[in-house]
C-alpha cells in the first residue's frame, strides 16, 4: 500500500451492490464511506451490513467532498443519467456491466467521463477469470496453433422465476434477456480473445417464463479477423458457463461451476481447464490417440482485482482502466445487433448499431 | 439367428468401406460375398483382407442373383447412380451418410428405392450412440424438464490435410466440408430428438487448408417446434464431438473420444454422459448448489447394430430401418440450407430447399 485508500459511495443498493460490496471492502485500497438508494430500507440494510453512512439523495452524496468515487449497480437504465451527474461532480465512476442497455445512453456516458476527465471503469469482470487470462497466454505463446473459433454459454434458471414485476423482466431493460444479464461478459471475453465483431446473426426465443422477456438465445458473430463465436446463453436452466477454443493445434475446453460465481476470491478454485492435443500422430486418420491434460489455474479474485485497478488509476498508478466504454459501446452493441437480427431476420453489423446512435 | 444370412456386396471400397466390413463381418446376420471398385487394386487389397469375391464392373456384380443387398460407401455425389443401378436390379441398398450431396439426387433415390420395392438403409449411425439414446429416453421421461435448446458439435483436422485433389477438399462433392462429412451426423441426432428444422442461419470460412473448401462452420437451427440448436464443425482442430442439452430442471453433457470413432464396439465407453441439477435449491440466487452426476452408459455398438437392422429389415423381422430415404432428405437439406444461408447472408428455410429441386 503506498496511498491512502479511495473514498468511495455506493449508488444502487440490490442484491449486486453487496457482492459488490464483499470483493472491494476485502481491499486496503478502497475505504466505503456512504452509500444512496432511493429504497430508505435498503439504504439503512446496506449500512448496517457494511457499516457506511447513508445520504437520502444522490445530490447530497455527490455533493460530499471526501467521496472521490462512486460503485454504481443500478438498473441498466438509469446508468447514463447517474453517472452524468456523478462525473459532473468530479467523481470517478465505477459501474457494473452492461455500460448501458441503450446505444444513446452508453454515448453519453463516454461523453460525460471523457469531458469531466474523471477515471472510468466498467465491470466486465469475466475476462479476469484465471481460466480467461491463461487461455489468453495459450493464444497469444502459439500453443494452440491457428485458432479459428470460439464457443461459449452462460446460462442460468433465473428466467424461471422472473415476471414482467422485475426489471429484468422487461425487454427494454435488459434487451434479450440473458444476453444482456449474462451473456455480455462472453461478449467482452471474445472482445479480449479475437478483438472486435464485425456482425451477429441471432434467435432470441421467449420460452419457459412468465415475464414478456427473453429467455433462450442463440448468437452467431463474425469478428473483422474473420474468426467465428457462437454465444449461447439460456435464462431456462441450471447455471452454465463454458469457453471453447478452437485452434489447429490444441482445443481448450474451460468451464466454472455457476454456484461460485459471485465469490469471486474462490470460484477459479471451482473452475477447469483442458487442452485436447494429440498425444500421437500418424497418417493413417484412424490411428491417431487424443489426450486431455488438465492446465493448473493460478487463483485470481476478478471482482476485488476490478476495484484495486480502478483505485490504482485514480491514484495514477496504471494507465486507467483495462476496460473502457468505448469498449463498453462495443459489447452492448453486439447485444442490440442480436436483438436486432432476432427481430428483422438477418445479420446485422455493429457498424449499423454504433453510427445510428 | 432365426435367418439365413443376408448375402451382400460392398460398392465402394475406399477407407470407410473397411471401417464398414469391420462392423458388419461381426454380425452373423450378414454375409459378405463379393465387392465392386474402379480401383483394382482396392479390389484386391478389400478381398484379400475380407475374404471375398471381386467384380470388376458393377453390372456384373448387380446380375449376380446370389447377391441380396450393397452396401454402397462410394464418394457422396455417385450415391445416386449406384443406388439406381441397385435398385433397378432388386438388390437391396444400405448407404452411408449423407444420402447424397445435391437435392436432386436424394429425391432420385428416394423414388429409385420406393419403385423397386427394396429396403433401404441410411448410415446415420451417430443416434445409435448409448449417449444419443439415453439422453433421448431422459428427455421423453422428463427428466430434465422443459428442453428449450441444444448445442452439439462434431470436428477433426482432415481440413488441414486435404487437397483440392481429394473429393473431400471440392465443395461439389463435399458442400459445407464438415458439414457434410461430419455434422450431419449431429443433425441427424437432433432431427431424432427435436423433430424437423424450419428455418437454419450459417456462417462457412476457409482456414488453414490448402483445399478451395470450407473447414470452419457455425450453424444455428430453428425446429418447426420452436426449439433452438447450434451446430458447430470445424475440419482444423483435434476431434472433438459433444452434445450439451438444456431444461429447466437439468442440463445434459455428452461427449465422446473421437480417437475411437471408428471403433464402434467400444465407443461408448470411451463416452461420457453429465447430468447437471440443483443439488440445493432456495429463494436465495447466490445461495444454490449444482451438482453434476455421471449417467452410467449401457454399451452399445452403432455400426454392428445398423448392419444388423437391415439385415432384419431385409428379413421381414422389424418394421424398416429407422433412418429413411426421407429423413435423409430433411438431413441433407439443412447442410444445403447452410451452405445457401452463408452464402447469401440470410436464413433459409427448409422448404425453399426441399421444394426448389
């Protein structure tokens, strides 16, 4: 430690807020000192649990001058105009995935950051999976050979017990459902993997649920590499989170088990990663043995490491963030091209997305 | 044994006609007699390994009235005037996979086969799996709840070995490279679980191979009962071959060494079958456990048992092989319909396909 920690607020105070809340009080760089919902109940949960203040308006605790930052968890929608104020406020944001579920809104939160020149982070925590970061190494050192596609599904049942109550229920704040919710962070994992996506086919499917939501979604994207990904990702089912790699030389097959992905100090302890090479190789095509081998993961802690990058670029320590909007822009996007495709019945480039806003 | 065995002759004798001689020359329900090639020195190399007869034309294996039935592993596009040829001369036919590789062939066939009145046996072997038949009995029993989706993918590195000299490398003969060769396969085991396809989106790239021909699919499909599957096959990589079905209440894991593919005695136990479901379910998301239990695989013997259900057929014991000239039809269509969908940027319905030829 060589600063003093970050002064930080939460704004949103729901169920994410706390998971939020258990990875960055574990770190000596962040100091939580108060905390707003519009919800007195859960401002005065939160506070008991975490043992911060509380202010009864967002103005009030962007008003504070020893808050330096705000950890925003709000609804998708109410990103944009949370985040405007509060880096009109001169405060630092941190904001969880999705940047925002609105072309426009995620625009104008590039724009807020950039023009107020405070430090921005955006919670794609996925691509800070032990198994993400070395599959990345695997890539990158030549060990799979020329790789031409990736498969990868998040999935869980929360779609089974969601109604049109519940925001996540509704297609205008969490477009395509598990994609928004779930799947964005294999987008931002393929954005880190094979760089930008050119376009997306998809089929978003309402099955299973008692909310007008989407629930069951397949997605197709053609990177401007030319490399392929499927994303699936399936509101109706227990947890699923898998990446496979394709490469000439090597398959790596990485999966978590879902029950652990929100202790994020321990869940690469409940994770698995093969590589599929030949163990021997011969002309004859029937006379050829795989083997798997089971590749050690190095225990990481994605949701605390998020939040020690974010207060060490405040603190000026790093060059900023790993994951900026502009980033950010691209992954929602991806997400309403695939809602787009799923709509109208064709392929749809994110160029189409991104300029129209 | 309550039959004579069935007299046959194989038509074809490239590789997979020794993978095929392998299987049916353990069954004692089958007789091989003769074999037909171009090539003499195939001939002689497949009698003097088999201990048959020869023929060095295929009319004159065809005029011989002590030959009941061919097994015809000819390259794809030859399918339909060998099966003609067969027919027309009463014999009855057993064919690998795919029926043909153009939709005028398969309709030729199907109408060759009904007009002569003789059985008719397609090699979609890969539903016979113990994996295949038992998730299908887990999905009729309910077991795993409300199915909504399947993903199912089916690679090898023959891409990275084939030339534009070989019939495989030329996307006439081999539409979708493997597509054709390996995922209809899949296709035929999704058509076995999920019914017919409507509508199918796919992206085809050529990489790393020396050939003019595709090697890295991605397939989404749309069934005439709503239900979604991806279909993924790639022709530069190790083989891999997996099926992964989604529920509400469990999810499935299949796959299988692909080391072993051709072996089909002891495939199956080279297979493995996951059930994943909530070993603990409660109100609260971050608070449920999920347990993956290994499903106990009753070995089977795909190629051995197709061979054998023709025989029957042929004998009158059973209804007719379970894989028709139409279902063969709807297999190949999807392929089609894939090869059309990339090519032209849209999805493709069945129909168009099925209708246009």
């Amino acid at each position: 430690m060589s600063y003093q920690p970050v002064r930080v607020a939460a704004v949103g105070l729901g169920r994410w807020a706390n998971i939020m809340a258990r990875a960055y009080t574990r770190s000596e760089k962040i100091q939580l000192v108060s905390a707003f919902s519009r919800s007195e109940q859960k401002r005065n949960a939160f506070s008991e649990r975490w043992g911060c203040q509380t202010e009864d308006s967002l103005e009030k605790l962007l008003s504070r001058d020893d808050i330096e930052a705000v950890i925003v968890t709000t609804p998708n929608d109410q990103h944009a105009p949370v985040i405007e104020a509060a880096a009109a406020a001169g405060k630092h944001v941190y904001v969880d995935k999705p940047i925002a579920v609105r072309m426009d809104h995620a625009k104008r939160i590039e724009k807020a950051v950039s023009d107020a020149g405070v430090v921005f982070a955006l919670g794609h925590s996925a691509r800070r999976l032990a198994g993400m970061r070395q599959a990345k190494e695997m890539m990158d050192s030549g060990r799979l050979g020329g790789v031409s596609m990736i498969e990868t599904n998040f999935s869980n049942e929360r779609g089974l017990e969601i109604t049109s109550d519940n925001w996540r229920g509704q297609r205008h704040m969490a477009p395509g459902g598990p994609l928004t919710q779930l799947a964005v962070h294999n987008i931002d994992c393929l954005r880190y993997l094979f760089g930008p996506v050119k376009q997306v086919f998809s089929l978003l499917k309402s099955m299973y649920t008692k909310a007008e939501q989407d629930t069951v979604t397949m997605t197709l994207c053609e990177f401007e590499s030319g490399k392929l990904a499927y994303i699936g990702s399936n509101w109706a089912t227990p947890g699923v989170f898998f990446m496979n790699v394709y490469g000439t030389e090597a398959t790596l097959f990485y999966q978590l088990d879902f029950g652990w992905w929100s202790q994020s100090q321990v869940v690469d302890e409940h994770s698995s990663l093969i590589l599929r090479e030949f163990a021997s190789m011969t002309d004859d095509p029937d006379n050829r043995q795989l083997q798997d081998v089971s590749v050690k993961l190095i225990n990481r802690d994605m949701f605390k490491e998020q939040f020690e990058e974010f207060a060490d670029a405040i603190r000026g320590v790093n060059n900023g963030p790993e994951v900026d909007a502009a980033t950010g822009i691209h992954n929602i996007a991806v997400v309403l091209a695939a809602l787009r495709s799923s709509q109208e019945g064709r392929p749809v480039t994110l160029k189409e997305i991104i300029e129209e806003a």
